[in-house]
C-alpha cells in the first residue's frame, strides 16, 4: 500500500547560540506530520539569542537548512524561526462584548476576535504573535470553542507574545540574506511547550525550563495557556566556560568533558576516576590541565565540583524567577527542564533538590521520520515549531484584513469608497 501523498511541505529553523538546527516537514493526506529531513550545525554570528554577526548567522542558517533539504530532497521557500532572545515577554490581554443572551454563531466569535486587535497595546515593542488562548461566558472561563452556546457576554483572553524590534529584525534579515522567507517568528516557550507539555499538565499549572547555550527561559503555564515568562541570560555554555577556565583548557574540551565525563550527582567512586583531557587521537604533547597528573588526566570529583558549582548560579536565578511568577501558588507543581542543557547526567535529581519541586526532563515528541539524533531535548524547541506550524495558528492581527465590508457613504460617494480603502489597505 503506497504511503499518504505529501500535501504541504514546510521548514522550521530554531535560532540558537550553541547550535542552528532545521527540519523540512510535510502533511499527508491523513493530516500527520513527517519529518522529511532534519539537520544541524554550530551556531555562528549568534550571542544570546541576538545576531552579532549577520554574514556569520546567515551562512549558519543557509548550511542548516540546506542538511535538511538535501536528506529531504526537497527544497522549501518559507520557514518558521524560533528565537529565544530578543527580550521576550509573555502577556494576556482580555477583550468582552455583548451577545445578549442569543446563541453564539462563528460570525460572532470572528467578529470578537476582530475587535480584540484594539486591546493590544505593544508600546513600542515588536508583537510576535497574537492568539485566543480560551473564551469566556459570561462567570464561565476555559471555554474552547463557545460556538453554539448562549451567553449574555462574551470574551477571549488573548495571548500576546512580545519582543524587541531591532534584535527581531536582524533574525529575519539573516534568513531572508539565505534567500528564505519568514513565515513567523515564534517565541520558543511557545514551541517547546507544544513539544514537553501535555494538555493537562498545561491546565493544572507547570514550569517550563528552556536551560540552552546562553540563554534559559522559564516559562509558566497555567489554565491551558503561557500566563508568563522570564529570561535569564546564562545557560549550560557558562558551566562550558566555567571548566575551561578552573583546568586551564579549551572551550571545545570542557563541552567534552562536560557532556561525555560530566554529572551533576556526584557518586563515592568519583574520587577515585581520573578521565583523560584529550580526546583519543588528539595530540597529547600540549600543555597540562590544571590539578592534572602526568597522563594529563583530572579527577572526575573536581569536574563534578566545578559543574555543579556553576549549576548552581543557574538554580537561584531560576528559583527567582519561579518566585517572581508566583509560582508557589499555582495548583500544579511540576517543573519540566528542556534544551541542551537538559542533557546533563542528573539533572533532573539535582533540580529536584535546588528547586525543592518535581523535576523531569521533557522528551522530544515521535515525529514520523525524525533522526535518532535529533531526538534529544536539545532539539525540542524545533520539533515543538514544527508542531505548531502543522497546527496553523490563528493569529488576530491577520483576521479580517479581507472581509468585505458594508458602508453607507451617503453625500460622499466615490470619496468615501477612496478613504475606507486606503484605510483597510494601509
């Protein structure tokens, strides 16, 4: 039996200071999504979240997506972007009007979310998207879809994802220079929350930790949508930094050390473990490691030390931004850690203990025809772009751009027709 034709192909991009890393997706006929290529390389031109290089980052971008379009044999024109920086920042703004009792028709709801684009307020920030999280009848909240209910008033609470314009602006520019179009910029609580949170967990109220390279994003949920978010500018590349700078070696051996050697549960027979600073086949005539021995190797104890150390800045702050959250008051008390930094041997045990809440790790979602390697929490926040793009958002800003729309003109004839046009259009 021949496998679902393919009827639309996309690509996502996840923008990210540690790595680049793209997925060209399609949707059958059956409505499921398949990952028809995936690929990643080291980031390049990016510095928190922000582009600080733009030939660098473009090139970064073009090499990724074109890994993803040569095991896809397939070539995509628009992709989705997920970013991390930009200063990003989470609100719900509530918008109600009166229905009078009658039944509720899409007319209706259309015509809600229309009048809710007034409420937005960016004051001079970039609105990245701007989505009904749930509607409202009358003293009733959560409603899904209140289509054919009855109700006195009617309202949404609508989620507005906010950033910087500038930093913005230069993340879409080294796509397009990769001769790419954007088709969204989306904030990536956003996406990895569609990837490493369940439906309930996201209604009865849970953390999400997004611990990359050089940024970590902590997010609220709660009622079925992202009530807030703060983010911290540091992640697992500044625990990288730390043991580079505490043994005296390069960047490119502590993340070896770290990812192949590191834990951030310290064991009895760590005392006792001497692991190499060099890689099989490297050259060995270089330099020793600070507190190594004659075989250039260290404790795995003092590593250990050293990661958890630094581990540990990286706990307060996102203790902090659980307080300030008020996230102790929430009926759910899950924390979920994701991102490259979630890979960490222990993680989950040692933030269990820091944060004093349950920890687990959030998996990437089975996408049909993923790589092996990409099934990591690493790349979580673009297999959730991809979940999200398949789901085809409905963004308020962009209804009722083309209704048409009845207008009595009276004595201004032609004129008026001339100024309501320019005014729908402009």
């Amino acid at each position: 039996m021949a496998a679902p034709r393919i009827t639309r192909v996309f690509g996502a991009v996840n923008i990210g200071s540690f790595r680049i890393s793209a997925i060209v997706a399609g949707i059958n006929e059956t409505g499921d999504v398949v990952v028809l290529g995936s690929g990643h390389r080291a980031s390049q031109g990016i510095k928190r979240g922000y582009v600080t290089d733009m030939a660098a980052a473009t090139y970064a971008v073009r090499d990724a997506i074109d890994r993803a379009e040569k095991m896809a044999d397939t070539a995509v024109q628009k992709v989705w972007i997920g970013c991390s920086g930009a200063g990003l920042a989470s609100r719900i703004d509530q918008f109600d009007a009166e229905i009078g009792g009658r039944r509720i028709e899409q007319e209706d709801i259309d015509q809600l979310l229309v009048s809710a684009r007034e409420v937005i307020r960016p004051d001079g920030r970039m609105v990245l998207h701007a989505q009904p999280a749930q509607y409202r009848l009358d003293g009733a909240h959560g409603v899904g879809n209140p289509k054919g209910l009855h109700a006195e008033r009617l309202g949404v609470d609508i989620h507005v994802m906010l950033a910087d314009g500038a930093p913005i602006r230069n993340l879409t520019e080294a796509v397009q220079s990769a001769h790419l179009e954007v088709e969204a910029v989306v904030g990536s609580p956003i996406a990895a929350g569609h990837a490493c949170l369940s439906p309930e967990e996201r209604d009865l109220g849970v953390a999400l930790v997004e611990l990359g390279a050089e940024v970590t994003n902590v997010s609220l949920y709660s009622g079925g949508m992202l009530k807030d978010m703060v983010a911290i500018p540091m992640g697992s590349a500044d625990i990288t930094d730390t043991v580079a700078s505490a043994f005296g070696i390069r960047r490119y051996q502590a993340e070896r050390l770290k990812c192949v050697n590191g834990s951030a549960i310290a064991s009895p027979h760590d005392h006792r473990e001497m692991i190499p600073v060099n890689a099989p086949g490297e050259e060995e005539s270089g330099p020793l490691a600070r507190h190594a021995d004659d075989k250039n190797r260290i404790p795995r104890a003092e590593l250990i030390g050293v990661i958890t150390g630094q581990l540990g800045v990286v706990m307060e702050e996102v203790n902090k931004a659980l307080k300030m959250m008020q996230f102790n008051a929430q009926r759910g008390k899950q924390v979920v850690f994701t991102g490259g930094g979630a890979e960490l041997v222990g993680l989950a045990d040692y933030a269990q203990a820091a944060i004093g809440k349950p920890v687990r790790i959030g998996r990437v979602p089975h996408l049909a025809g993923l790589a092996e390697a990409h099934v990591k929490p690493g790349f979580s926040t673009l297999a959730g772009l991809v979940l999200y793009a398949a789901a085809d958002p409905v963004d308020i800003r962009a209804m009722g751009r083309f209704t048409q729309r009845t207008v009595r003109f009276g004595g201004l004839g032609m004129v008026g027709r001339v100024y309501h046009a320019l005014k729908e259009y402009f």
